[in-house]
C-alpha cells in the first residue's frame, strides 16, 4: 500500500467498508469526506489504478453499472497499514 497515493488509501477504505458498492456510490461517499466535487476523470483512473494492483475486483451489476469489492490482498494491505500506523499513533 506504500505506493498508493493517499486518494487511493482512501478508495480502498471506501469500499472495503461497504458492500460491493457502485463507482457512483464510492464518489458519494469520498465526495462526503472531502466535502467536494470529485469528477469521473479523477475517480475511474484511480479505481483502475486499485484493480490493476489485485487490492480491489471490479465485476459489473448490469450494462452500466460496476460495482468494487475488495481482495483478500486489500483486505491485508489495509490491515498492514493499521499495523504500521499503530506504532506510531495510537
């Protein structure tokens, strides 16, 4: 996870804490913890950028629609980070 930016971090927070939830309601839930506007062209890549890495799955719900749940290699990533940040913060 050391190489993810911090945007990503924070994807992989997202949907891991929700069930296979969609691209649009990933940007809602980001958008509500930046307090702002997050636009297509600065959340797709950044998913993809997650997927390529095996941290994320990304399947489709219909036609239009992908939804995002995280791997067992997010899941260990995340709890490495906490592991690493608990040392330095409690």
């Amino acid at each position: 996870m050391d190489d993810l930016t911090g945007f990503q971090r924070d994807l992989l927070y997202v949907i891991a804490g929700a069930d296979r939830p969609s691209g649009q309601d990933v940007k809602d839930e980001i958008e509500r913890y930046y307090s702002s506007e997050i636009n297509h062209g600065r959340l797709y890549p950044n998913l993809d950028t997650v997927v390529n890495k095996d941290l994320v799955e990304k399947g489709q719900l219909d036609r239009r629609t992908n939804y995002y749940a995280i791997t067992d290699e997010g899941e260990q990533a995340i709890k490495d980070r906490r592991e690493w940040k608990s040392q330095y913060v409690d």
